[in-house]
C-alpha cells in the first residue's frame, strides 16, 4: 500500500520548516529525512516522522523512501557541500557510484542524477515550491524603503553579471557597487559571499538569481530573515531578487527587519 505521506529532505536554515509548515496547511504527512549537523532540530516538531542521516548517505535515503512506500518526494534548504571537500563526510556506495558516473560534481548535476535514481524506483521529486506558491516574490518594490537612482542602475548591471555567472553554475548572488563586482557566489554560499563583499565597501547592493530554465526541484533562491541579517553585518543596502522564481519566507519578519536597516527589497 503507497504512503500518502510526502518526504522531505531537509537541508539547513528556515526553508525545510516553512515547507513543513505549509504543506501540512495541505492535509499531507510529511516524513522528513534530516541531516546530521546541517539540519534545524526544530524541524522534528513540524513533521510526523523524522529520520536522521549524514552527509553522503544516499543508500539510507533511498532504503528509507522504499520501507515507507513514500511516491512524493522534495528537497528543501543547502547542505554545505564544502563539507565533501574537508573530508567531513564519505559518500556511501550509492553516492560513490554517482560520483564516479558524472564528469563534474556541480550540485544540480548530483541532484539530477539522484532525481533519475529515485525515478527507477518509482519516487517523483517535486518542485522545491510545492505548496510554497504564495511565497514566490511579486515583481516589483517589496519594502516600504525604495532603491535610489544609482542602486538601480547596480540592479540593472548586476542582473546581467548574476545571469552570467549562474548560467556556468558558479552561484545565484553577486554584490555589487557603482557597477563594480565586490563578491561573487560560489560554493560558500549567499550569506558568506554578502559578508565578503561587505568587507570591500559599504552601501552595496545584492543581485540574486538562478540561471535561465532553472530547474526548480533544487537549488531554489530563497531569502528570509537571515539574508537580511548578513546584509546588515556588511552594511549592504539594496537586495535584487528574481520575481516568480525566489521565495520569500517568514515575509514579515523579513521585511520588517529590511525597512528598520534602511534596507530595500526588489523583485525583477
């Protein structure tokens, strides 16, 4: 008998629990699937079962999925993936045997072969927006702080600069200052990469997008409350985002802390 439960592989930050949250909103089970060291504890209290792995175990994922005759299946927040690098993790067969499969180890070709192994067995991996549709960003100004003639003019630079680099699948966020490139994104991910530009000068303003076709079951933008916080400790003031395909999670609290920093939000 099929499980009417949908399962949810959590990565870290707020997305896994704002997911859990809604789609239990939906009348659905969620039986989560939670990752040692990168997974939010909080999350156990927003799911009907929840099982913990480590990083690299993709065997236990896929046994898991099959014992619980799960059909349904979505990804939702980052793992660190510098935590393959370090050595702080090993893949197990299952990901050994992808790994050696595929030319380059770039997440969204991992996660694509994943998605065809669950396929072989009958598992459908949906889009990470599943139930979230109402959170995808509205185009326009989102906060109540508007962008200055010379931060639009940075939107409109870094938005092709961000296109580009997402397109070689280098990352999702670039800062930017008088149409000069601070800090691009690459595998340490938006916030340390706001940090970084932050470093080099005040006043930035941040570019995020996905590349042209984005496959949305993975790696979908997502800012919240923490976004906002990192561009507070870098003293950034203006964040660009992708209107349809971004999600804006915990949406009060994030542009409330967005408009106490004199910091605004646009969606493109």
């Amino acid at each position: 008998m099929t499980n009417n439960s949908i399962a949810l592989i959590a990565g870290n930050g707020r997305f896994p629990i704002i997911f859990a949250q809604e789609t239990h909103k939906q009348g659905r089970k969620i039986t989560a699937i939670a990752i040692k060291e990168e997974t939010s504890p909080e999350l156990a209290d927003c799911v009907d079962k929840i099982f913990w792995i480590g990083v690299g175990e993709l065997k236990k994922v896929l046994d898991i999925l099959v014992d619980e005759r799960i059909k349904e299946v979505v990804m939702a927040g980052q793992i660190k993936a510098i935590r393959l690098f370090r050595g702080e993790a090993k893949p197990d067969s299952e990901l050994s045997y992808i790994l050696k499969a595929i030319k380059s180890r770039q997440p969204y070709i991992i996660f694509r072969e994943v998605s065809k192994r669950l396929g072989k067995l009958g598992i459908r991996l949906l889009d990470s927006s599943t139930y979230l549709s109402h959170l995808l960003a509205e185009k326009g100004v989102i906060t109540v702080v508007k962008p200055t003639a010379e931060q639009l003019e940075d939107i409109k630079f870094g938005k092709k600069i961000v296109r580009k680099i997402a397109r070689l699948e280098i990352g999702q966020t670039v800062v930017v200052r008088d149409k000069v490139v601070l800090a691009v994104e690459a595998i340490e991910g938006t916030d340390q990469a706001i940090k970084r530009g932050g470093t080099l000068a005040k006043g930035a303003v941040v570019v995020k997008a996905s590349k042209p076709r984005h496959d949305m079951r993975f790696d979908i933008p997502v800012i919240g409350p923490q976004t906002i916080k990192s561009m507070q400790a870098a003293d950034a003031r203006c964040l660009a985002i992708e209107a349809k395909k971004s999600l804006l999670i915990d949406r009060d609290q994030t542009i409330g802390l967005a408009d106490n920093s004199g910091i605004c939000i646009a969606a493109f």
